[in-house]
C-alpha cells in the first residue's frame, strides 16, 4: 500500500467567515510561486504538494520556460485539503468533495454537517481537578494504579502544563465513580466495570447509528451531497442527536426496575415473593393474625418453572390459588368421606 502524503500541522488561518477555507492570500503574499515557497506559506512539504498532485488532488502547475509557476488557487486549495484533513477525511474522499466543489456544488453544507456530527452529544461541560482534590473525592486515599486506569480509559486526561491537574471529560461518570468507591466497590473494579459497560454502549451506539443511516441518512450518503442536501442532514442530526439517550434511558429505567426484583428476590430467597411493586396501598384495617400472610418455603425448582409458565409478575398470585385449589379439592374429599 503506497503511503500517503501527509500535510503538516502548520495550515494557514482560515479566512474570517469560512472554516478552514482560506480565499485569497494577504497582499503581502506575492500571485505566483515556486514550489518552494508554496511550502512556505502552505505549511505543507514539497514532497507533499506533489503527491497532491499526482493524487489528483491540486491542480497541474502552469509551466514557464523550465520552472513551475503556482498561483493564489494553489495555496487556497492547500488550505482546504488541511482543514479537511484535521476533520478526519481521507485524501479518497477529499478528492470526491473537491470535484464537487469544481463542480459547483459547494462546500459550505458539508463542512456544516460534519461540524454538527462532532459537536458535544451532551450538555455536560468539561472540569478540572489536581491530584489532592481527586485523593480527597476518592477517600483520602492516594492510587497511582487506579490513577492510570482512569487516564488510559480518558475518564481522566493529563495537562502537560500542570502536571499536579487533571481534566475531567465527564464530570458525572467521575462522580459515579467516586459514589460506588464509598459504597465498597474497589477503584480498579469500578474501571473493569466501566471497560465492559463502554463497549456495549459502543455497541448500542452503532446500532442506533446503522439503524437511522438505513432509514433517514442514507440518501444523503450514497454521493456527495448538494450543499442543500448536506445541510438538510444536519438539521436532521440536530432533531436526531437527544433521540438515542432518551431511548436508552428508557429502556435502562425499565430494565432495572424489573432486574432489580429478581435479584432481590434471589438473593433475599425464592419465598421473598411479593405483591407487585405497583400495586396499592392497604387502605382497609389490618386483617387477624390467623389470616395474616405468612412465607412459606417452596423449592427453588419449583418457583421457577411457574415463573417461567406465568412471568414474575403472576407467580405469587399463580402459587396462592393452587394452594387455595388444593386446599378446596382436599376439604370436599375429606366431606365426601364422611358419608
């Protein structure tokens, strides 16, 4: 695989307006250039410009006597192929957007809708923390360990110039963190914990993203898009973007609620079985003792297979009328006996 050219960090400053798209250079700047001086101003490396060029990317130099003559069109267009590669686009698909560009079409909606999909998918906003502040949120305690593990999984990022500082990405997820330290969980266990919860939200979030691409994006990602096209898919990520959290909120809401029970129950015991958490209140006086509910111990074989014929919900009532049906059925017999 051939490697491909790449443009140093040094592109020059967008022009006032347009993102990364720098129109015409200042009258300092002379109209023509060498190679040479292209590079200068450009930020990019010779050995760059022309794998630019032999890519398709830049435009072919007009040839004067025995030197290369670039002009103000090479420089912007050096600019554009910078900005969108600082955005993540491969120099494939930069080649694709800059013909439509030529074309016609325009940029504009482009760089929009790509600035829509890497803005924050929440509210919550960035914090710091030095290293006292952290040992005293996490009990006083200093671990270097869960300290790196922090950093490695980006819960936590160093600042080079303060050394004794942290960032804070997420403040919400850090303070998680430090609940379930003080309730007993082990630092390094909360990591592990988070590792595992991390790649299947990742999971969650590819789905969700497949699933809109299939039905709502992909006519807009099947060719480059029209600057109208491209901008009507940012709106749509704009409407789009709090749809997966809610979602997800959701359904981790329900999920608890109904796994919570079952754990308590099992854990509490198979006869910890309940009236459902939805039921109301006893508004009646108290019933007599004699006829007062009372745990029965029941096989745990036995619990769940009627949980499985009638779900969590039905098996207390389930197991109290075949009590009830069996305890009739042996009261008629013993009558009939009688006679």
């Amino acid at each position: 695989m051939s490697k491909q050219p790449q443009q140093r960090r040094q592109s020059p400053q967008p022009h006032p307006g347009q993102s990364d798209v720098p129109e015409r250079p200042g009258p300092s700047r002379p109209a023509e250039y060498r190679i040479e001086d292209l590079a200068r101003h450009s930020g990019a490396t010779v050995r760059t410009i022309r794998g630019y060029q032999d890519r398709g990317l830049l435009p072919r130099p007009e040839r004067r006597g025995r030197a290369n003559v670039y002009r103000d069109t090479h420089l912007s267009r050096l600019g554009q192929i910078a900005g969108l590669l600082d955005r993540g686009y491969t120099l494939a698909s930069i080649k694709e957007l800059l013909e439509a560009w030529d074309a016609g079409r325009g940029l504009g909606g482009v760089l929009g809708l790509v600035a829509e999909v890497e803005r924050p998918w929440s509210d919550e906003e960035a914090a710091r923390m030095t290293r006292a502040e952290l040992n005293e949120k996490f009990g006083g305690t200093r671990d270097d360990a869960a300290v790196e593990d922090a950093v490695e999984l980006g819960v936590l990022v160093r600042l080079p110039e303060t050394p004794d500082e942290f960032l804070v990405p997420s403040p919400q997820e850090l303070a998680v963190a430090a609940e379930l330290h003080a309730a007993g969980v082990p630092l390094l266990a909360i990591s592990g914990h988070l590792r595992e919860l991390r790649a299947q939200v990742e999971h969650i979030a590819g789905r969700f993203l497949d699933f809109t691409t299939e039905y709502v994006f992909q006519q807009y990602l099947d060719h480059p898009p029209t600057d109208a096209e491209a901008t009507e898919a940012a709106s749509l990520v704009r409407r789009l973007r709090p749809l997966a959290q809610q979602t997800v909120d959701a359904e981790l809401a329900r999920a608890m609620r109904a796994l919570a029970t079952r754990y308590l129950r099992r854990h509490l015991g198979e006869t910890a079985i309940s009236a459902p958490a939805d039921a109301p209140p006893a508004t009646t006086s108290p019933a007599p003792a004699a006829d007062a509910a009372e745990p029965v111990p029941l096989p745990a074989a036995t619990v769940r297979a009627v949980r499985e014929l009638v779900g969590a919900e039905h098996t207390a009532a389930f197991i109290a009328a075949a009590a009830e049906r069996e305890v009739r059925a042996r009261t008629m017999d013993a009558l009939a006996t009688r006679r």
